[in-house]
C-alpha cells in the first residue's frame, strides 16, 4: 500500500476512537482531496515563450481555465486518470493525460490551417474549405512586414488579382491606384472598400497594426454589393479582442527614406555645348565660347561660372519617417476589448522642407455578451490626417528642378538663393515655408454600434444589425507671401547681389472647410443550420445609407503683413467667398443562399435589388444576382482510393452580374450653371443661368457579367498547394458621349449614354510551397496576374483607318506616330517620306499608309497603357528558432509611359537623353540630335520613341527579425519582444532608368517614388 494512503487511515482510526463518529465523518473529504490533487503547469510556443489566453478544459466535462500573462494554469480537484485539452486561436489543438502528475508543461505549435480556415466575404465569413467563389486573403501581420505608412502601397505582390500603380511618394498624396483583375470600363475603375462590414473611405490610412485580414472578392462572391461591385470589393476586417488577462503591445519603427531614383542631369560644360549645338542647328551663332566652358567645369568662378547641380541643391539625401503603435487587448466570456493608439510622422524630401504628413489615429472595438443570445459590438475609430505643403505643388518643384540650367546658380556662394527659373519659382526657395504653406487638415470618425440577437425558439435562427455613423471634417488653409531672390549685378566687380521680390505682390489667404456625413443602417435575419450531412447557411438583409456634404470657402488678398495668416487681416477688394453641398441616398435589400453537401457539393446564391438616386425614379432600382458551384472531388471514395498523393483538390465556377453607379449625379435631369456675366437690374448685376447639357431620361448602371472557373490544390501532406483561376468579364451599358459634335453656339453638350461595351479577361495563379526541417520553417509562395481589356464599342468617330481605331483595342490605347529608327544622313532623309523640314539626327516616321506622306493618317493606335497587364510576386520567408525571415519580390509587366521632358534652351537635359546623341560625328547613335523643347517635328507629335516600356521587377519588401528568448526578459515583466530591421523598393531592375518605372505620364514633373530603411521592435506586456 501507499505509504501516504496508510498514514491517512491510521489517523482516520485515531480520530475516531477519540472522537466519535462525527469526527471520523469530518476527514473523509481531506482524503478525497488527496486522492485528486491539484494540478499546475505553464504552456509555451515552440520559441519558449509563454502563451497566456490558452484554455485548458477537463475532456469531457465543462471545467478549464485560461492561462495567465506568463502562460501559467492551476486546475484543481483533477483525477488521475483525467485528460487535458489545451486550445487556442491558430495552433494545434494538444490532449494530455495527466497520470497522477501535478505538474504539466505544454508546448503549442501553430497551425495555418487554422489560421487560414475561414475567410471574410461579404456580411460574414465562410469556411475556407466550402467557399465557391474567387475570395483572397492577406493577414495583417504579413501587412506589417512593409515598413510603408499607406496600406494601399502594400497589397500588389501578395495578393492575386492586385494590379497596382504607384506614380509618387510625396507624404500624404503616396496612394497607389488599384485594379482589380485589371480595368473593365471607361469610367471610373475604383474597387469599394469595406471596412468592418461598412462600405467607408479612408482604407489607405489605416493603421497596419489594426488590420486582421484584408479579402478580396473578385468575382459573384462581389454581387452581394450590387451596383457598387462591377470594379471589385476589399473587405477589411480590424483586430478584436480575444479573452484573457490584458495585453499591451508596443511597435515603433524608425524609417530613413530617399528616393527610389532621380535622374542624373547634364551638368554645365556639357549643357553648354548643347546649348551651342541647338543654336548651331537654328543657323546662330554659339553662346559659350570653349574658354567659358573651362570654366564651368573647373569650379574657378562659381559665382558667373556655376556647375550646379539642381537636384542635390534642393533635394537631402535622406528623410525621416517614424510610427508608434500601442494597443491593449483581452477581456472575459463577458466582454473583450482592443483599444488601440497610433501616431506616424512623414518628412519630405526637400531640405528645409515644408512638406510632411503626420496621422494621429485611435481605435476601440468593444464585444459584449449580455447574456447567451444577445451580443452587443462597439466601435469607435478616429483619425487626424495632417498634410502640410508649400503653396507651389510637388510638380511645379519638380518642373523647376528638372528645368534648372546647370549654368545657373541654385544658390550663390554667399548662401543666398539664386534667381527664379520663371514666374518666381526657385526651388530652392519654393520648397519651403518661405513663400507660406498649405495646410491640410482631415478629422475622421467611424462608429458602429452592432447588435447579434440569437432567438431561442427557433435553432439556428438570429437576428443582426448595425448603425454606423461617419464624419470628416476637412480644413485647408493656404498662405501664400512674396518672397526674394536675388541676381547678380553685372557691373558689380565685387559679386553685389540684387533683391527682388518675387511670387504674390501682396499676401493671400484661401481657406475652406468641407463636412461630410455618411448614415448606415443594415438588418439581416439570418439561418444557420445543419441537417444531419446538409449544411445551410443564409441570411436575408435591408441596408440603407444617406451621404451629405457641404463646402465652404473665401479668400482675401492685399494683407499690409504676412504676420497674420487671418482672414480679418485681409483687404476688401476682391474679397470673395461660396459654397456648394450635396445629398445622396442609396437602398438595397440583399440576401445569399448557401449549401453544401458533407463539405462536398457546394453551392451558393446572392442577390442584391438596390437602388440610387443617380437614376430616374421609374428606373432607379436593379437586380444583381451570383452564384456558384463547387466540387470537392478529394472528399469522393474514387480520389481516395486513386490519386492519394493529392490530399485536397476543388473544382469551382460562378458567374454574376455587378453594377458601377460611380458616375455624375443628375444626368437624368437638365443641369444650368451661373454665367461669368449677368443683367443689369436697377443699379445691380444679377447673374444668368444657362442650361450646361441635355438630359439623359434613360440613364442606368453599367452591367457587368462576370464569369470564372478556378481550382484548389494541395498536396505531400499540404506541402505543396496550388490555386488557378480563368475569369472572364463583359461589361455593358458603359456611359459615354456619342462622336458627334454639337455645334458652339447651342453652349450644351451631348449627354452621356450607356452605349459602350468592353472585355477583360485573364487569369491568376497562386503556388505554396512550406516545409519544416527540424527546426527550420521555410514557405515560398508564387503569384502571377494576368488581366487584359478590350473595347468592344464605344461610338468612334466614323471613318478612322483600321490601324486608328480604338475599337478592339485596350482602354485609353494611345495614337501615335510610328517611330522607326534615326535618320544617320541627310541622302537617308531624302529617300524616304518625311516630315518637311526634317534633317539627319532625326527621328524617323514610318508610312504607315504607304502614300508617301506622312501625316495624321500614319498615326498607329498603340496597344499599351500606363497600366501593366501581368503582375508578379515571389515572397519567401522562414524561421529559425528565434530569428525570421521574409522576402517580397514584385515585377510588372505590359505597361509603358509616355516620358518626355522640356530640354532645351529652357532648361537641363538628362543626361541618358545626350549621352549617345547624334552628331555628325556619331551618325549611329541611338538617341536623335539634341532639340530645343518642342520645336522639332519629332517632340511635338507624339511618338512612339519616347513611349517607354516600363516592365520592372522590385525588392519590395525585405524584412529580419529576432525574438528575444522569453526566459531573458521575463524577469523585467515583458512577454515577447522582437527586434527587426526593413526595407522597402531597396532594389528596382528595368530598362527606363532615367526615372522611376512606375512615373506617371509626362515630362518627369512628379515626386518620386520612395526607398525605405528601417528599424523596428515590437513589444508584448
């Protein structure tokens, strides 16, 4: 026998010889006690740290407890023979027979099965395996990899289906536009955005930290959102709170960021001799002798000799960007909390800069369970964007540096800043505070009150709701004040500078103030239930939303002081103010069905009947249905038994039809507008109205029909997975003009009519690979996107030659003149059609028409826009023991831009433009003869020798990490904290070179694209 077990019974004896029975009856629990002890433990992640929030449950029995900060439980009163779950969110469940022990240490392994089982669709979730339609998903955390502070900037590469562009990095306008499955109309292209369940702005300036998951619906999975969904949805779905003791995390980042590339000018000698090589052409005389261009190039008198380098006058070689994060999370089986506070701060580029983006955010998403059928949601989220510029746009600086002649002082020896280029712009001056500033103040805030009603009577029945409210509030203000500049005095023998005002002859004040107000209200019954191996979940739905706005500005001029930036300081001449406002309503009613058979045979149906006032009364509403079939063919006996080496496999195929309502109010309506003039009444001038276009009673939604088919795979264990997809989309009743004209004096314009018709298909790709080795853990995950459009009709003008015509061609593909080499002599000219005029060094049309002439007729419609058509991504990542590892590749390609820049007399060349010129001595270069802006016929007419291609491939995101072992800081209170270092755009392979691949249209006058360095640590409380 236990010796412990027969001590107890001899005491029990003892006690009741002496005692009685009522004494003996007293100890029997202190035995029953002993005979099931108390059992204590800690669980941890595979790293050693704690887990604090694990539920440890008695099997079989409704007993457990939750782990505590240090991952620590206690479970009295446990048998021996008893069996421990342990359980939590994104790791293997584990089981352990507790065998008479009293201590029990556990080790969690996460799971991304788990993680990865369900996914956001629209007004709810759906289990992974048994969604049909084409739905992808990227976690939050993975967003936070990237160090960028706009979250739009971070989706192209990781998520299928993504095509994005980003055309600047200036601190607060650094959004990158966004294609779903590429363009499929002329209007506007824009996805919605829906963030915790409510359509609402603001997706790009959300905090990363806050972000759960982000979804993408891209086919009948987006009909549930009707005449909104034609150009695709993003579900955003943020953080929530979780039950266990409080959490507090911290993140920071310190970022350095420059420029991703600035193109390298000529500098002064060499911009002399051009400038002497374009004078030459023109029949004059040279303007530098070879004895001032010594002088350029030898620094010997800078003050009337300068080599100045424009850019590294005006632009530092690194900005500071910064974010603090700090969140608190937990809460009991009542109530969870995540509240969250944010700040980030963005610096321009500019030295001395006036130019910078600062966010201040705040989040709180409260759940409370009033009893087990009623479930209440709170959330509040606010934001204060402040974006602060100088009065001159980032394009006129950009201009002026692209245009400042190396031959000219940026700023004169003595330190004082040099003349302007034109009109007042130095920007070395224009890019600072000194000239006044923008100021541009955005107040956002987001509430929701949810409420989720379980009806007890009726299993599987319940009823949710939402009221949302959201309002921003905008102030910009803009300051502009003169400013000097100052020239040199030429018979000055001591370099006596000249002061000049320059800018605004007096102080001026703009300012206006914009509120906007969006009202939602959404009710849905919903019914969930499973028949035995009959699986339904649907739910019928009533949504409603207002919008309204209302601006107000004024302005005042000739202020006596640039002291006081109020409008009361300002004249009264010429004072002027206004206003405008809008209202806006839309109304749906929606509802999905959804089926499965044993997770197999799966079905889903939504439909949406919705309504906007863009329309005419009689026409305002629209029916939107989708649907889709799945087939799980690994759950069938037959897979089973004959294809064993793949563990899943689905076959999937919808189709839908969506809406795009995106489109200016009131075309149904005559629209009349206020004349510059008036009629004189009495002694007052009264303005006049006009009627500005003609009514369209007929106007309605564009109509998408979208259709794909996709597959799903994995196989080795899940080591290996694969998801395709083949979409295709035919979208009708696209608004347009028609070509004729209407003749100037009737002042209207031909109303818009739904009248074109456009394709885009193409298909995406997805392939997972992850393995473990040890205590390795690697996962290399391949995407590919390709998207190209079409228009069918569009009304084009009658007439056009073949190889003119849009039609069949893709969206907004440009006319231009065939370029076709460069003529290497004057004999090479005279054979061929040509330009008149046209001479040995220049660009070279082609015929297109054979006629011997070349005019309008030999344009060629070029099938390529600033939008790529193929989208790569190759992420890989992998993990350690503590360290963790993760690498973006992404590449586009399919795209070109039109670059061209205004060299010449007027201002500086690139360099890459004159390094290879013609000149009578180098007849096979591969760039023409240096020209003057857009004199020659080959600037002036557009062609295809200055459409580049601008196919590229990036480091986009590169991220190193290390978690410090719990057992080093648990003894300063502290559950986890990582330390990393970043990279953003660190390295960029293409063949434009001069500018950043992903420049906008035009002559190189934008801010460019960013480069990020960073370092960071999270921290866990």
């Amino acid at each position: 026998m236990n010796p412990r077990y027969a001590k107890a019974m001899l005491l029990l004896c003892l006690s009741a010889a002496s005692s009685g029975p009522v004494a003996a009856r007293a100890l029997v629990p202190a035995v029953w006690q002993q005979a099931n002890p108390t059992v204590e433990g800690k669980v941890k992640d595979v790293n050693g740290n704690p887990l604090p929030g694990v539920t440890v449950l008695l099997k079989d029995s409704q007993r457990g407890a939750v782990t505590d900060v240090k991952g620590s439980f206690t479970l009295k009163d446990v048998k021996r023979d008893a069996v421990l779950v342990f359980q939590f969110v994104g790791y293997d469940p584990q089981e352990v027979k507790v065998e008479g022990r009293t201590s029990i240490n556990v080790v969690l392994k996460e799971n991304q099965k788990t993680l990865d089982e369900y996914v956001v669709v629209g007004y709810g979730t759906q289990k992974k395996v048994t969604k049909t339609g084409a739905v992808a998903t990227v976690k939050g955390a993975e967003l936070q990899q990237s160090p960028n502070v706009n979250i739009s900037n971070s989706l192209v590469g990781r998520i299928p289906g993504i095509i994005a562009v980003n055309n600047s990095g200036e601190p607060g306008n650094d959004n990158s536009r966004i294609f779903i499955r590429g363009r499929s109309t002329l209007g506007v292209s824009t996805p919605l955005y829906v963030i915790d369940g409510i359509p609402r702005e603001g997706f790009a300036r959300l905090a990363p930290g806050d972000i759960e998951s982000v979804s993408v619906l891209k086919d009948a999975a987006a009909a549930i959102y009707g005449s909104r969904a034609a150009n695709g949805v993003i579900l955003v779905t943020t953080k929530r709170g979780k039950i266990g003791k409080p959490t507090v995390n911290y993140g920071f980042n310190q970022s350095f960021v420059s420029p991703t590339r600035l193109p390298k000018m000529a500098d002064a000698p060499t911009y002399a001799r051009l400038v002497n090589e374009i004078l030459q052409y023109g029949g004059d005389a040279p303007r530098f002798s070879e004895d001032q261009i010594k002088k350029f190039g030898d620094g010997s008198d800078p003050w009337l000799y300068p080599n100045t380098n424009w850019y590294d006058a005006v632009i530092k070689n690194t900005s500071l960007q910064n974010r603090h994060d700090l969140s608190l999370s937990g809460g009991s089986e009542k109530m969870t909390y995540y509240v969250s506070l944010g700040s980030l701060f963005q610096d321009g580029i500019y030295k001395s800069s006036a130019t910078y983006y600062k966010q201040q955010n705040i989040r709180a998403n409260l759940d409370a369970n009033v009893n087990e059928n009623v479930h209440l949601r709170f959330d509040l989220a606010g934001r204060l964007e402040n974006r602060h510029f100088p009065p001159r746009s980032a394009g006129s600086i950009f201009r002026s540096l692209m245009r400042g002649r190396p031959t000219e002082n940026a700023i004169w020896p003595n330190g004082l800043p040099g003349p302007d280029i034109e009109y007042g712009d130095n920007p070395v001056v224009t890019s600072t505070d000194i000239i006044g500033y923008t100021n541009d103040k955005n107040y956002v805030v987001n509430g929701t009150l949810g409420a989720t009603i379980n009806i007890p009577w009726v299993r599987g029945l319940s009823v949710d709701g939402n009221f949302a409210y959201d309002q921003n509030f905008a102030f910009i203000k803009t300051w502009v004040k003169p400013w000097t500049l100052y020239t040199l005095d030429p018979n000055s023998p001591d370099h006596k500078l000249n002061p000049a005002s320059r800018g605004v002859s007096a102080p001026e004040l703009n300012e206006s103030f914009n509120s906007n107000r969006m009202t939602t209200v959404n009710v849905k019954l919903n019914y969930v239930r499973s028949f035995g191996k009959h699986n339904l979940n649907t739910f019928i739905a009533f949504e409603q939303a207002t919008f309204d706005g209302d601006t107000m500005l004024a302005n005042r001029r000739y202020f006596i002081s640039d002291k006081l930036d109020q409008l009361f300081a300002g004249g009264d001449k010429e004072k002027n103010n206004g206003g405008t406002g809008f209202s806006f309503a839309r109304r749906n009613y929606f509802g999905r069905v959804s089926y499965n058979y044993k997770e197999t045979y799966l079905f889903d149906f939504n439909a949406r009947y919705d309504g906007t006032q863009n329309f005419p009364r009689n026409s305002r509403f629209g029916f939107f249905p989708g649907a889709s079939v799945g087939w799980v063919l690994s759950n069938e006996g037959f897979w089973k038994k004959g294809v064993r080496a793949v563990d899943y496999f689905k076959i999937r195929a919808s189709w839908g039809q969506m809406g795009n309502d995106q489109i200016p109010s009131f075309q149904y309506l005559s629209t009349y507008g206020f004349s510059d003039g008036g009629v004189m009444f009495g002694g007052d001038l009264n303005k006049g109205i006009y009627q500005m276009r003609s009514p369209n009673e007929a106007i309605t939604w564009e109509m998408a029909n979208n259709y794909d088919v996709g597959i799903e795979a994995s196989l080795l264990g899940e080591k290996l997975s694969v998801e395709a997809d083949y979409f295709y989309t035919r979208r009708a009743n696209i608004l347009v003009s028609r070509s004729q004209s209407m003749p100037a004096y009737t002042g209207m314009t031909l109303p818009q009519e739904n009248i074109g018709k456009v394709e885009n298909k193409g298909f995406e790709v997805v392939l997972k690979h992850k393995n473990d080795i040890n205590k390795f853990h690697y996962e290399v995950v391949g995407t590919v996107t390709h998207a190209q459009n079409k228009i069918l009709f569009w009304d084009e003008v009658p007439n056009v030659p073949e190889w003119q015509k849009s039609t069949g061609r893709m969206i907004d593909a440009p006319l231009y003149y065939k370029a076709i080499g460069i003529y290497k002599t004057q004999e090479e000219v005279d054979k061929s059609p040509h330009i008149s005029g046209a001479r040995a060094g220049d660009v070279i049309f082609a015929d297109i028409d054979g006629n011997g002439i070349i005019d309008d007729l030999d344009r060629i419609r070029v099938n390529r826009t600033e939008n790529p058509t193929w989208i790569f991504g190759l992420t890989l990542s992998a993990k350690y023991k503590n360290f963790d590892f993760t690498m973006l590749w992404q590449g586009a390609t399919g795209a070109s831009q039109y670059l061209h820049t205004e060299s010449g007399l007027i201002g500086n060349f690139p360099e890459a433009y004159i390094k290879d010129r013609w000149t009578t001595d180098n007849i096979n270069a591969s760039w023409p003869r240096v020209n003057d802006r857009d004199r020659e016929y080959w600037v002036n007419r557009q062609n295809t020798f200055w459409f580049w291609k601008t196919d590229y491939a990036r480091l986009k995101t590169v991220e190193l990490g290390y978690t410090i072992p719990g057992s080093a800081i648990r003894s300063i209170g502290l559950q986890k904290l990582r330390v990393y270092v970043s990279g953003q755009n660190l390295v960029t392979i293409d063949n434009v070179k001069i500018f950043d691949p992903e420049a906008p249209m035009g002559s190189g006058q934008f801010y460019p694209q960013s480069k990020i360095y960073n370092v960071g640590l999270n921290v866990t409380f």
